[in-house]
C-alpha cells in the first residue's frame, strides 16, 4: 500500500490555497465524501519521467498485458516496462501483489503460456530482434536462449493439445512465421505469407486445428486455418483496426466451460476503444464452416494496446485487460447473465504501468515539469539564493529562515523527483504526486508538491 503524505512545516498556511485546485485528476469516493484514497493513488494517476521532455514513448509495446491463469486461480499479469524490462504482477485470488521486475532489456510485449509442469514459458523480442524465450518459475525468468531471426513485431505463442509449442511473429518481410517446438527440439522457422502491419494472434483447438490473425497492411483483419495437417490460406474478415488483435478459446456470453469449435477475437477499433467477435465452427461430412456473430463494442472508454483475454477456470469467466489512454492499466470480466458477455459499464482500473510511462504532456503540464527540473537542479548546488526565487513569493521569507531545517527534507524530495505523476493543474495552481524510487519497497510513501502560477507565467513551489 502506498501512503500519500505531505510535511507540513510549523507555521506553513499555504497548502490552503491548493483548495482552489480543480477537482482532482482521478478520486474515489470514500463513504459519501470524495476524497483520495491511500490505496488507490498509484493505481489513479500516469507517471511522467521528468527528464523526458514533452515526448512519447519509442514505439515499442509498453504496457501491452499478457496474462496466464492457473486452475487453482491465480494469475500472473506480464508487460514490457517503459524501462524495456519484463514485468510481472501475481493475482492470489483475493489480491494483487506489487509489481516485480524480471530484468532484461526487450523491444516488444511478451507472450506467455501455461506448460503443464506448472512453469510459464515466456517468449519476447530482443534488442537484436531475435525472439527469446524462458520458463517462469514464479519468481524469476534465467536461462534465456533465442529461436534466432529477425522479427518486427511482439511473438504470439501457444500450446497444441499434443505438447507442441508453435510460435507466430511478422517479418521483416511483413509475412506472418511460424515455429514450432516439439519432443525433438525447435524446428526452423517457417513462412505463411500475407502482408500485415501488425503482430499475430494465434488459437488451437484438441484436434490439432489453428486459426491464426493479424491486421493486414489494408488494416483489415485476416485469418489463417490449419486444419491438422495443412494451411488454408490467407482471407479477410473486414473491418478497420488500430492494434493487433487478441485471440480466446471459448465464447464469453455462453454458459460453462470454453469448449472446441468456440473461439473469440478482440481488437481495437479506430474510435480507440475494444470490440469483440465470437466464431464457433462445424464440422459435416468432412466440410469445416466458420460461423461469424456481430461485431460487440466493450464500451466507451479509449484504450492504447492490443487486449489479453484469457478464462478463467476458478471464478468460470473470461478476463480481458487492456492498457488504457490514461496509461492504467484496465480489466473487465464476462458474464452469462449479459447475451453479449460483457458488462458494457466503466473498465476497473489495475495499476499503473511500472516503473514509469512518459506521456505528452500539455504546454501548461509541461511548464509545472520543467518548474520541478528547475528546482532541482537549483537544490543540487545547495545554495539558498540560487533555490529560494523558485518559491512562491508569499513563501520565501519562510523558507529563509527555516532554510537548514528545511534542507534534509527537500534534497529527500529530490531524489524522488525522477518518479513523478502527471500534473494536475486549473485555477493558477498545480498539485503533483511523487512516487517512491522502484528500488523501494511496497509501503513507501507518496509526497505532493504544490505550485502557483506567478504573474509571470511561471510555476513556483508553495510547498510539499
């Protein structure tokens, strides 16, 4: 839990101007009174990387989740950090534990499935844009080792009924590959054409049959069925996507288990938000039709990744998470109570991508973060005079006086300026969240800084 505190110093009336600020970047309402939860302020606000100016992220799949679902109920929640390494969240079937690093320095989302010894077997791109792949043993990923080649996109991996392990991934032809692992080892890779813009997604049934995905460069969806023995071949199914989509055994809407001949894809639409498709196929006299139902919206709300839809075999529904625009992290859970599967209604927000997520920020945003790199680097010299004109004018004569005792508190501040959230800002004033260092443990604290808006334009620290 993380705790948000501000130190007040002895005579210091200033915070109550910060009663004028705008209602708050995200609260909660606690027992009829909007207020901000202690435990729900990570898991409300975007973090911003102050030594980034104005800018988004490289391009690669930050945030994108992957989650695994055991059949005792837990879960373990993978994603590419904004520090390039793989991050894992576990789900003991009450509560979600802190984030935890796994390391590495990685250039797409991961793919991870279930093996049935009990490990997670973990697939993602390298920086020399090799797939690499490692078993999970619930504490740590060791022992990388590369399936080679060259790819531009995340992988997509899973596990057929007879143990084998296939491996789907873009090209830097724009083909779709494939690889396959089976008692005898890795196999080579293999091309199934088509040219697409994004990253696959694959699904098997016992039988041996795979439908494969991915959104061509017409930014239509297409499929791909192996029917045990042979590829079909590339057609689309329409439409006009924004990510790569998301595959489900099972149809959610439909009661019990997910059962062969049912499946579900998920992508993301241009309006930014997740639709849903359920497929089931017969099978007469030898003669495969694939059923296609409507096209299901999964509400309003905008979303920046492809979707992770797995069931969940202890509370028997599915789980769909999805990095929203807010960068929170966001999941919804099915229901055979609803036709549709879903509960339309808002997304529940998870946490908040670790350790850190540059986002554009707005000029005004932008100008309270170069007030904190101001303030900053002015506290680094340790010189009052060069520190004390980055105060608030109705606050300098304080801090002058209580300069030495003052002292240890701020370079503390400073040293967790790096971990700041985005500004919330309105009326002249500005409040800004500080998170602990990734290096601290899970009951460190949260500190504010507030700001006013000086007649100059700038941004000046009224206190923390």
């Amino acid at each position: 839990m993380v705790n948000k505190t501000k130190i007040y110093k002895k005579g210091f009336l200033g915070f109550i101007a910060s009663s004028l600020l705008l209602i708050m970047f995200i609260s909660c309402q606690i027992d009829g009174n909007k207020q901000v939860s202690n435990e729900s302020v990570t898991e409300k606000l975007t973090t911003v990387d102050v030594s980034v100016s104005n800018s988004t992220y490289d391009g690669v799949d930050i945030g994108q989740p992957v989650l695994v679902n055991t059949l005792s109920g837990t879960s373990h929640l993978f994603i590419l950090g904004s520090d390039k390494a793989l991050w894992v969240k576990y789900f003991d079937g009450y509560n979600w534990t802190a984030w935890k690093s796994l390391g590495g320095n990685w250039t797409s989302a991961p793919s991870a499935i279930l093996m049935p010894n009990g490990t997670i077997s973990v697939y993602v791109r390298g920086t020399d844009n090799a797939i690499w792949n490692s078993s999970y043993n619930g504490s740590v990923c060791d022992n990388w080792s590369s399936l080679e080649g060259s790819w531009t996109s995340s992988p997509a991996a899973i596990l057929m009924s007879d143990g084998t392990i296939s491996v789907y991934v873009r090209g830097t032809d724009n083909a779709i590959w494939v690889k396959e692992s089976n008692r005898r080892g890795w196999g080579r890779w293999a091309s199934l054409g088509g040219s697409f813009a994004s990253a696959p997604a694959a699904v098997s049934m016992s039988d041996g049959t795979t439908n494969i995905y991915a959104v061509a460069t017409d930014n239509a969806l297409w499929t791909n069925r192996n029917n045990g023995h042979k590829w079909g071949g590339w057609s689309s199914i329409g439409g006009n996507w924004t990510s790569a989509p998301s595959v489900c055994l099972g149809t959610p809407g439909k009661p019990g288990k997910p059962v062969d001949g049912t499946w579900s894809i998920y992508v993301r639409g241009t309006d930014s938000t997740i639709w849903s498709r359920n497929i089931t196929s017969t099978t007469v006299k030898g003669k495969t039709t694939i059923n296609y139902e409507a096209w299901t919206n999964l509400g309003s709300e905008s979303m920046a990744s492809t979707p992770c839809v797995i069931y969940n075999y202890f509370r028997f529904n599915y789980d769909i998470y999805a990095l929203g625009s807010d960068y929170m992290l966001k999941c919804k859970h099915s229901t055979s109570i609803i036709s549709t599967g879903w509960d339309l209604s808002n997304w529940e927000d998870i946490d908040v991508v670790p350790p850190i997520v540059p986002v554009t920020l707005t000029s005004e945003e932008q100008s309270v973060v170069d007030a904190i790199n101001n303030f900053k680097t002015a506290l680094s010299s340790n010189n009052l005079a060069n520190v004390l004109p980055l105060f608030a004018e109705n606050r300098r004569s304080y801090y002058q006086n209580e300069w030495e005792d003052c002292q240890s508190n701020l370079h503390f501040l400073s040293d967790r300026m790096k971990f700041i959230m985005k500004p919330d800002v309105g009326n002249g004033y500005a409040e800004v969240y500080i998170l602990p260092p990734k290096e601290a443990n899970n009951e460190g604290e949260l500190y504010v800084l507030d700001f006013e808006q000086g007649s100059d334009g700038k941004w000046y620290l009224l206190g923390y």
